[in-house]
C-alpha cells in the first residue's frame, strides 16, 4: 500500500518495500530530477520518497496528485521492463 501526502513544497509518499524493489523506486525518481529534488529514505517496510519541487509557488493540489500518478506509472513501468516477461504473465 502507498501512502500520500502534500507538503509546503512538493509531495511525500511512502511504497511498500516488498512490492516496489528499491532499485526500481531510484530509476523512476532519476527521471523527476528535472523538476524535483529528489530524497529517499527507509521506515520500517516503505520506501519513503520526498519530492520537492525546483520551481516555488503556490501549492496546487491537483498537479501534486498528478505527479504521485505519473510516478506509479512510471515505477510500474520500470517494475516491468526490470523482469522477464513471463514472470510478469
């Protein structure tokens, strides 16, 4: 299970250790360096990744939420391309 919060500059959301391989958690973060600093951390069975933006201005819910998505997809994205095919049927 994931968790998600807004913070002052960006979003805070914790993974599930066994379910995202933290390999694969580095991999999709490498590609919100453009727009985030990027932190990564370890509570009891999660991943914590903490992305803060580059850019200040006011928070806008909406897009905070829209980067947790994109960056699911993009971890389930990498989760794929990471095992053989017939692992993933």
């Amino acid at each position: 299970m994931s968790t998600f919060e807004i913070v002052e500059d960006g979003i805070v959301f914790r993974l599930d250790s066994d379910l995202y391989k933290v390999d694969c958690v580095i991999k999709t973060a490498h590609l919100f360096l453009d727009r985030y600093y990027i932190y990564l951390g370890q509570e009891d069975h999660a991943t914590v990744v903490t992305l803060m933006r580059k850019e200040k201005g006011e928070v806008d819910e909406e897009a905070e939420r829209a980067v947790f998505g994109e960056f699911c997809n993009e971890l389930l994205n990498q989760i794929v391309h990471q095992k053989p095919s017939k692992d993933i049927e």
